[in-house]
C-alpha cells in the first residue's frame, strides 16, 4: 500500500516536471524593434532577463532607416520576414516597439494572423496549425493616428510635428535627435539613467532618414485586429504623457494602456519593469476580457 503511494507521488512529480519543461518552448518568439537613431542594443537588459525566465526566441531587429537614407519599407522588410518565419513553424510571436519602432511593427503586422481571429485558428486535420501574433507592446510609442491613415492628404510633413529635438538636414535627407541645446539625448531619452550610461548610450545613437519617419502609415493595427498595449513613460520627455494620452484617446482606439515610471527608453532604465510586462502581454489570457 504504502509503497504504490510512494510510486504514484514519485510518478505524479516526474510528470509535474515534464508539464513544466514542455511549458518553456511554448512561450512566444520576441521580436524587439528599437526607436529611430537607436541600435537594437537598447534591448541588451532585457533580451538578459528573457533569456533567464526560458525565453528561447529573442529576436532584436536593426532598423535599415537607422544610419541608412532609406524609405519605411525596408523598416517593415527588417521585421516582417523573421515574424513570418516564426509564425509558420507555428509559433506565438510578440512584437514589443519603441518609440518609432512601433510604428514598424504596427505595419508589419497587416495580414498576420491576431488571436481574436478565430478562422486562422482552425485546425486542417493533419496539417499544422500556423502561430499567431498575441500582442504589440508600444513602449512610448511615437505612431501614426487613425486619421492620418484613412485621410493621408491631411497628415502633416514630420517638419511641423516632430519633436523640437529632430535636426534635419535637407541636403542629406537625414535626421539627428541633437536639435534642442535644452533637450539634448541625455535628457530626451535617458534621462533616469546614471549620467555616465547617458553619455554612453548617446555617443552609440545615429542618425535616421528622413523618408522613413516622414512616410504615411497604411494600416492601424490598434482598432481592433490585434491587442495592442500602450506603455506610457511618465518621466518620458520626447513622447510625454500628454501626448500619448491623445493616441489613446482616438475614436476608435482600444489600446490595453499601462503606466510605467520611465522615462523614452525603459528598456534601458527600467528593464524588470519591461520583461514582467512582456511575460505578462505575451499570455494570451491576459487579453480575455470580461
Ligand atoms: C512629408 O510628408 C508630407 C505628408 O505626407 C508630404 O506632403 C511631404 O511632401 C513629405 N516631405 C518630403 C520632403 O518628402
């Protein structure tokens, strides 16, 4: 007697710990998108935490628009193959954006299949069932509006509605975030870190082309295809609270919106805070709503 007790306990925690080692290849691939100027360093901090919490497929995405002059679409071709590729081996994918990367995985995403959409859940007999996206995560998202997309003729040149820290330089059609004396890199987006780690994460910034940053987006991912979350930086001083609150704001909009105490680059100053929310948004339960 005892001893088939013993067994069944012996065998019921040899199972546990297969349930629990089958669990980790079923967390999504990450696919990171940095902000213009920005290297897909900036994810270094929390690639580390992933990586330690079983994250296997953790893919940082180097934006062509970034030390290049070239136009959006090469942004979108940088992330939309690797998404595909992990989709079709039937993977779960997230995309997490900063800033301008969001704008990017925004338009990458168009045709991939959402979780809410239950058609591209259906299981042909015998064939494998595709991946889906679960979630965009916007960490100060700098993005394009409802309006401008279904009105391009109204959208207004980057000129006249870009940060005062955008420098452009005509000839060249690049774009260098040294415009404000008041504003310089260290405080526009660094600024809780330590001053040293400022310095040092404004000399690795580069400049953007202006054609990137100054196309019109084509497709809003945020009113409804997929679940997007919006992550406000309260101490963000190039996409302030202010101004992100009037894209949450949008007729239309159904943004998930968290607030976090960071400032434009939180995955540099705040990285726990960034990988709990990417573990958190990348369960599909977290979006069943009641
Ligand atoms: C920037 O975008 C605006 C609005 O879409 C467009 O009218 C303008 O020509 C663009 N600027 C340049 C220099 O291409």
């Amino acid at each position: 007697m005892q001893f088939s007790l013993l067994i069944s306990v012996v065998v019921d925690a040899f199972l546990d710990m297969l349930l629990v080692a089958e669990a980790y290849p079923n967390n999504p691939a990450i696919i990171m998108v940095p902000g213009a100027f920005h290297s897909p360093q900036v994810f270094y901090k929390v690639k580390r935490q992933l990586s330690q919490v079983n994250y296997k497929f953790l893919d940082p995405v180097a934006l062509p628009s970034v030390g290049h002059v070239v136009g959006r679409q090469s942004d979108i071709d940088a992330v939309k193959p690797g998404t595909d590729q992990h989709l079709n081996a039937g993977r779960d994918v997230v995309l997490v954006g900063n800033s301008y990367g969001c704008t990017v995985i925004g338009e990458a995403v168009e045709g991939a299949p959402g979780y809410s959409d239950s058609s591209s859940s259906a299981l042909v007999a015998g064939a494998k069932a595709r991946g889906r996206i679960i979630s965009l995560i916007y960490l100060s998202g700098y993005i394009p509006t409802i309006q401008e997309v279904n009105h391009p003729e109204t959208k207004l040149d980057i000129h006249s509605v870009s940060p005062a820290l955008f420098k452009y330089n005509d000839d060249t059609g690049e774009v260098t975030s040294d415009g404000d004396k008041d504003l310089p890199p260290q405080k526009a987006f660094y600024n809780l870190l330590p001053p040293k780690e400022a310095d040092y994460w404004t000399s690795k910034l580069s400049f953007s082309s202006f054609d990137a940053l100054n196309a019109t987006a084509t497709y809003i991912p945020y009113a409804g295809d997929f679940e997007v979350v919006y992550v406000v930086g309260k101490q963000d001083n190039s996409v302030p609270p202010a101004w992100a609150q009037t894209f949450i704001d949008q007729p239309g909009a159904k943004f998930i919106v968290e607030h976090l105490d960071a400032d434009h680059v939180p995955m540099l100053s705040k990285p726990e805070e960034v990988t709990d929310l990417i573990v958190k948004y990348s369960k599909p339960s977290a979006f069943v709503r009641i």
